[in-house]
C-alpha cells in the first residue's frame, strides 16, 4: 500500500489542536512537508517543533483568522505566489456553537457559512491550479456525522455542514479528471475541547451533570468509547494518500459506529 507522501506538500487548517493538529502530525510522519494555518501564532511554533522532519522536508505555517475569508485567501496566495505548490488542503475549523436551531440568529448561520464553505471555497480556488499543474490533488474537509444524520442541539452546525458536503460532492465530480479527489471526514464524538465545550454548555442547559451526559453519549457509541483526535487524523491522512487515488466524493464516518444509517 502506498502512503508515501514524500514530495508532497499539505495545507492542514486549524492545525493548532485536536483533529487539526492530528492530521499534520500523522501527514508530516508520512515524508510531506506541511503547512500549518491557524490564528494563533504562538501555538502553531509549537506545533511545528512536533512534525517529523527529515531533509526533504520543509514545514511552514501561516497565520490567519477564518472569521476574515478573504484574510486567510490572500495568505495561501501570498504563499503560493512564491513557487510554493500544495498538493493536499485540509479544510478543517472550529465548529459553529450548540443550541437549537429555533433560537439561532441570522448572525449565527452567517458567521459559520464564511468559517467553513465560504473559507474552503476560496481555499480550493488558491490551491487547486497547483494540484492541477501536479497531477495530484487531495482536498479532504473536515465536517461532521451530522450530515448523514442530524445531530441533537447543534442546528446552525447541522445546517452548515450539510451545506459544505453538498459543495463537496460536487467539486468532486468536476476535478476528478484532473486526479484531484476530494472527500470529507466526518468525525463523532472526539476527545477535543470542543466535545468538552459542548457538553459543558447541555449540562448548564439541561440541569444534567457533565458525567451524566458523557454516559449518555458513550451509550450510544457501539465502540464505547470517544475517539481519539489521532484516529481522525489517521483517516485524513489515508485518504490523502496515494493509495487512496480511486476514492472520491465519498462521506467517512469515524465514529465507533454512533451513526445510525448506512
């Protein structure tokens, strides 16, 4: 099986911590040089002294904020326009806040629109030439098991991945010619701080104790357990392999099995 990515650079986003992170390190130990893009400079240095790193390697980072689009566009351009080729994107950002989606504001749907579809949109377009020119590209999102199956509590995410897989499946059938996939990963419930954000907000919501809802969750998970950001990350890094090269515009759950369809 081939997952040599020597040669390869990757372009992973919201690289700082949990699945992001995860991503970066498993595709740095597989030979490509990779390019960390977050808005906190201070944790993407430390990040970087993580990456395996031998002498063909050469590892960036960028500094942007994906409430500002056009801000993190014109730094992956920026980048590019120096020779700096990208073979695989990694769109991946925090999630939008829980609640219901009959108390969500415009406001609320319309920031995490330009945080995710707006923001890998114009990602795909700074990057995508440099795939073509290769011959290879590998453009896989990170969204969420919500779009095979709503999830309880999270409206304006559920609406907004929904919306970024469809973008997907549809980029995928016009780039395909060029061999360029692109496909989205879709975690469940993962040792992050965002599960943790999250549970903490339903416990103060629901009266529940914040142990009495991880049970709860963990029942319904046939793994019994949460997954690791490394098990995620893993799957991001498969599919941005070689081996990898027939798979195209598909949905991967990663989720012990929680989701309840096919």
């Amino acid at each position: 099986m081939d997952l040599n990515l020597e040669g390869k650079t990757a372009l992973v986003c919201g690289s700082t911590q949990g699945i992001g992170k995860a991503a970066a390190i498993e595709l740095a130990a597989m030979g490509a040089s990779v390019v960390l893009m977050a808005r906190n400079e201070a944790q993407l240095k430390l990040v970087m002294q993580e990456l395996a790193c031998n002498s063909n390697q050469k590892h960036h980072f960028l500094v942007a904020d994906f409430t500002q689009p056009q801000q993190v566009s014109d730094v992956v351009t920026t980048y590019l326009s120096s020779g700096n080729p990208i073979h695989i994107l990694v769109n991946n950002t925090g999630g939008p806040p829980g609640g219901p989606i009959t108390n969500a504001t415009s406001d609320a749907f319309e920031s995490a629109f330009r945080q995710h579809l707006l923001c890998n949109h114009l990602l795909m377009q700074a990057t995508v030439e440099s795939m073509k020119t290769a011959k290879y590209g590998r453009i896989i999102n990170v969204i969420s098991t919500s779009v095979k199956q709503p999830l309880k509590g999270l409206g304006v995410s559920n609406t907004i991945r929904a919306a970024v897989a469809n973008w997907s499946k549809t980029l995928s059938i016009e780039l395909g010619t060029f061999g360029i996939t692109v496909n989205n990963v879709l975690p469940g419930a993962t040792g992050t701080n965002r599960l943790t954000t999250l549970l903490d907000t339903k416990s103060k919501q629901s009266g529940k104790t914040y142990d009495d809802l991880v049970q709860e969750m963990l029942h319904e998970i046939p793994a019994g357990r949460f997954a690791l950001p490394e098990e995620v990350g893993s799957a991001i890094a498969f599919l941005a392999s070689p081996a990898a090269g027939y798979i195209n515009g598909i949905n991967l759950p990663v989720d012990g099995g929680r989701t309840g369809s096919l």
